[in-house]
C-alpha cells in the first residue's frame, strides 16, 4: 500500500508540475496566442491558409492541430473544412527528401514548395534549435509568410524568426509540448469561433 501511496504522489507530483507551468504562462504569452488568432482569422478570410511543423512529438502535435482545421474541433461546430497542412509529409516524401538533400531540409523544401505569400507557418519545437524548423521558419519569412512560434527553453534560436510567439516557460520537455497541445486547441477554438461569427464559415445541419 506504502509503494503505490509513493507511486500516487509521484504521478501527483507531474500533474501538479504540467498546472503550474501552464499557469506560468497566463499574461503576455495568452495576449500572443490571441494576437496570433486574430491575424490568422484575417488570412483565413483573404483565403490564404495554415502551414505546421514540428519533430517527433511536436510533428504529432502538428499533425493533430492540422486535423483539427481540416476535419472538425468540436462536434457541436459541424463547418466546413478550414484550410491547414501538416508539413510531416507521407513516408515517400519524407524518405526522398532525407535521402536526396538531408532531413534538415524536409520542412524549408515543403514551404518552398506549398507555401504562398500571405500564408502561416505554426512552427513547433521544444528547443527553439530544431535545425529543419528554424530553415522553414527562414524560408517563410523570405516567401513574405507569418511565422509563428510554439517554442520552449528560452526559444533558442528560433525566437528570431518569429512573428509572434508562444514561449514557454520551462526546460522540460513534456511540461513545454503539453502547453503547447493546450494552447494549440485555445488557438484553433478561438479561430473557428472568429469565423464563425463572421459569416466566414457555414455551420452545417
């Protein structure tokens, strides 16, 4: 009973850990979440679109994100799809791309590609160092693209090359990428309630 009692409060421990940075970032990083949902809520509306990228867990959370926009948020909000891509391309791609140029090059290669002027790029990284992120997020800005950061540590490197960014407040991994999950949805949710209010999208029966 004692050695579940000590399991108990380790897993405690980590929730506990995961609420007190996410209550870290209340103030100026929810201002720039909301910032960043209203100029997206603009590009959505000119017809431009949403471009993600991340490594590891941060390309699932790309994914995910982008799935949202594409599919459906909330069920009560049946809409039309909003237009998103995970930059995490299939396997072929990803493969090709590794083999011929470096994998360093897979998310530069897919703005280059994909990206048109006007247009997002969310880019993920834990580190802010993420060598192919920071490459895309050059790219971006070079294409006349908004670049916007979920970044952690510091945000490394990346920080420069950001629009707008979310920051946070933590080293460790698993606090930084459930921060950015949490503020992945509040970002999209608050997207899709901005173009539903303007008549952008039609709820469907």
């Amino acid at each position: 009973m004692r050695k579940l009692e000590s399991q108990v409060a380790q897993i405690e421990h980590l929730f506990q850990e995961s609420i007190t940075v996410k209550e870290a970032c209340f103030g100026e990083q929810i201002e720039n979440i909301a910032q960043m949902g209203l100029e997206i809520t603009q590009l959505i509306q000119d017809g431009k679109k949403m471009m993600f990228c991340g490594n590891g867990g941060s390309a699932a959370d790309a994914q995910h994100l982008a799935a949202e926009m594409l599919i459906r948020l909330r069920p009560m909000n049946n809409r039309e799809g909003i237009p998103a891509i995970a930059l995490a391309q299939d396997t072929s791609t990803l493969t090709a791309c590794g083999n011929d140029f470096g994998y360093h090059k897979i998310f530069e290669r897919m703005v280059e590609s994909l990206g048109r002027k006007g247009d997002c790029l969310i880019a993920i990284t834990t580190s802010g160092n993420s060598e192919n992120v920071i490459l895309a997020m050059k790219a971006a800005k070079d294409m006349g693209i908004k670049v916007y950061g979920f970044l952690g540590a510091g945000g490394g490197d990346a920080v420069k090359y950001c629009d707008n960014v979310f920051l946070v407040p933590s080293s460790n991994t698993g606090r930084i990428q459930e921060s950015h999950i949490t503020a992945g949805h509040a970002l999209m949710e608050f997207i899709e309630d901005r173009l539903i209010e303007s008549g952008h999208l039609n709820l469907q029966s």
